[in-house]
C-alpha cells in the first residue's frame, strides 16, 4: 500500500508581528519611564541642594546660616532645573532686618554692661537676608552648663520681644570651643551645644509664647569656630548661640518692617 505523504505546512510569513510588537511595547515603557524621571520635582530638587550645600558647609546663604539656600525658580519643560542659585538680597529685604536690627539695639541699650576682658554680650550682624544675633555663652551661661543665668534674662527678653513681632522662623544654634567637657553632666560638646541652644528656645517658647513651629535649636559642637582656639580669648569668643533669622524672597516685607 502507498505511504500517503503529508501536504506541507504552510509558512507563517507573519510571525515577525509578534516580535515587532514586543520591541515596540517594551520602547513604549522606556520612553514613558524616561519622561516620568525627567520631570523633575522642583521642591524635592531644592530641598536636595541646600541639603548638600548645607552638609558641605557653605558660606553665604548656606552652612552656619540658618535657613539654607532660597530657591525661586520653576523648572523648565526638559526637565532642567533653571537658575539654581543664591537670589541677591532685594532693598526692601535688607531694610527690614535692618529695622529689626535696630529695635533689638534701641532695646538692649541701658541693660548691657560689658566687660572690657571679654567679649561682647550680644553681638548682631547682617548677612544679605539674615540677623545674626551672637550671644556670648560665658555670660549667659556657667561653664559646662546649660542653664541660663538669671541676670541676662532681660537681655533674651529684650530681643525675644523684638523677635516675635518680626514674625519669622528662628534657628537657634550653640557653638563651642575645641576643648573637652570634663566633669560635666554633657557627653561632649556637642551635647552641651545642642543643650544651650535648646535652653534658649525652650526659654523664648515659655516666656514669649513663640510658636513652637518658629523655632529650632541645634548644637554645632565645636565644628564651626569663628575664633583661634589656641588662646583663651578665642576659646571664649567661640563660646556663643547665635539666633539667626532671615527675610525670603516670597515674604511680605512691608509686613514684617513694622
């Protein structure tokens, strides 16, 4: 009997759609991925930056100030984020902590008495948009100690009251020299920054109902001197907490002038 032979199957000429479709769906998903992390995150990148500059210990706008880095500008369409800088200090910025400047002073005049051996009790000085308010810590503070002492209490109060009508965020930071805390209750000096600064803005929260969303404290330790730690004048002159508040960009200056 005659073996019967199969037809031959019949070619899928088509089969090349099946691969086509693929390439074409997995080249899809990357250029959606590729858009999707374009679009940057203008907050989040601003947050990064003064981050990094704030961890490398920037000047300027940046590092021991305060408030790190203000950042105004949008993000463009690409995806790039456009003028990522330091904005100028307008005037009318200058002028308002400039004013408040002044009141603090008008303020403290009649109540300091210095000491001509040591540095000064409170010392204030403008940084573009910043007050910095540097208080000496031998006189607001024992040695290795974070208690305030009673008789410079009018002092805090008299910038406190100042302060408080300014209306704006205010960081609190402690600051001391390059030697070991011995015989004291602090681990280092990086507890007894952090100690003081916390004991003035706990003092300003209690005594002038600051809002507590307005402050912040920290303790820089001995990592950001401002003097020579080899000589005792030095040592002592970076003993301080600085309160330092700054004006933005977006903030209502006439308002906060008054």
């Amino acid at each position: 009997m005659a073996k019967r032979e199969s037809p031959e199957e019949h070619e899928n000429h088509e089969r090349w759609l099946v691969s086509y479709a693929d390439f074409m769906t997995l080249l899809f998903a990357f250029f959606v991925v590729m858009y999707s992390t374009s679009r940057i995150d203008q907050k989040r990148m601003i947050d990064v930056v003064k981050s990094v500059k704030f961890a490398m210990h920037f000047k300027g706008t940046g590092a021991a100030a305060e408030q790190l880095p203000i950042f105004d500008s949008q993000a463009s369409e690409g995806g790039c984020v456009a003028g990522l800088g330091d904005q100028a200090p307008t005037q009318q910025a200058v002028a308002a902590v400039e004013a408040v400047r002044r009141k603090i002073e008008k303020r403290l005049k009649g109540i300091l008495l210095e000491r001509p051996d040591s540095p000064p009790t409170v010392i204030m000085h403008i940084e573009g948009r910043k007050l910095m308010i540097r208080l000496s810590a031998s006189r607001f503070f024992d040695p290795a100690q974070a208690a305030i002492r009673p008789e410079v209490i009018p002092v805090l109060d008299a910038i406190a009251i100042e302060l408080e009508q300014f209306r704006r965020p205010i960081r609190v930071e402690g600051h001391t020299d390059d030697q070991t805390t011995a015989r004291s209750r602090f681990r280092d000096n990086w507890d007894l920054s952090a100690s003081r600064a916390a004991s003035v803005a706990s003092y300003m929260q209690a005594a002038h109902q600051f809002d507590g969303k307005m402050l912040s404290a920290a303790g820089r330790g001995s990592a950001w001197p401002i003097a020579d730690n080899s000589t005792a004048l030095g040592r002592e002159t970076n003993r301080r907490v600085e309160l330092v508040v700054e004006v933005k960009p977006e903030d209502a200056i006439e308002a906060i002038a008054r």
